[in-house]
C-alpha cells in the first residue's frame, strides 16, 4: 500500500518509527516531513497529505502531531478525508470498521511509540464494516457537498 506520512515539530522521531516499520511490512512510504525539529504549522501538512490520499495518489495517510487534535481537524478540511484521531487500539479498530478513515493521526504528546505503531497496526489491518455505516458516510459526504439531510 502507498501511505503518505507527515508530522510536525512534536511528532518527528514517531513519524520515523512509523516509517520505518511501515517500510519493514512491505508499505511504500512517502514522508512529507516536517524532518527537523524547526517549528511548523501542521495545516500545511495535513493538506498535502489529504490531497494526496484524495486524489487518489496515496490510499492512507499517518499524521503526527503534538496532540494530534489541530491535525485532525485540518485533514479533514479536505475533501473526502476522513481523518480519525486515535489514541488506543479500540479507536483505530473503530475508525477503519466505522468510519472507513483514510488518514490516521496520532498525537505523540499522548501516546509513545510502542503503542503508536499497535495502533497503526490494527487501523490498517480492521476492515470497513460498510452496511449501516455506508450509510452515514453517504450522510457525511451529503454534507460536505452542502446537501440537508432528510
Ligand atoms: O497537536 C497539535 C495540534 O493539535 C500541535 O502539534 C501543537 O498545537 C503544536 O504546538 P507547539 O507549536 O506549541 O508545539
């Protein structure tokens, strides 16, 4: 699978933990940075990786941030992102099979890298579970078309 990866100051050594284990399962990896530990503004970031998993260039995303929330919300300014932040096993697992997310991001202010790379894991591994849950992505997509839900 290609994946697209990007971090900001605070997520920099996880990102590259990330990397290279997603490279050790076989993965395409390609990293948008930031590399340094200069500060950066992660919108930029996030939307270069959205508009590469959107377009359809990349199929996942992996963003990394200090607390991942500003990350999330950034992503998932992008059209057809659907951005999950999160911090346990439980949420990657309910990301993918729920929410069918596109791009993952981890806070490395919460969790370490241990317990980022569990996390990655099972978010790529969970399948999506569609049935009532197409439904409400449908839902979401009317929406950000800026269509009323019935
Ligand atoms: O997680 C984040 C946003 O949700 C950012 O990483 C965080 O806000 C950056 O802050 P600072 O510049 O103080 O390191």
């Amino acid at each position: 699978m290609r994946i697209v990866i990007a971090a900001d100051h605070n997520g920099v050594a996880m990102k590259k933990r990330l990397a290279a284990w997603l490279a050790d399962r076989g993965h395409e990896v390609d990293d948008l940075g930031t590399h340094g530990g200069d500060v950066v503004d992660y919108p930029a970031l996030c939307a270069s990786v959205g508009e590469q998993v959107a377009g359809g260039s990349a199929e996942r995303g992996i963003v990394v941030g200090g607390t991942g929330g500003g990350e999330a919300i950034a992503c998932n300014k992008i059209r057809g992102i659907r951005a999950g932040l999160c911090h346990s096993e439980f949420l990657a697992e309910i990301s993918s099979a729920h929410n069918r997310s596109n791009v993952l991001v981890l806070g490395a202010k919460v969790i370490d890298e241990e317990a980022a790379v569990r996390i990655a894991e099972v978010w790529l591994i969970t399948p999506f579970k569609g049935g009532v849950h197409q439904r409400r992505l449908d839902q979401i997509e009317a929406l950000e078309r800026g269509e009323p839900l019935g």
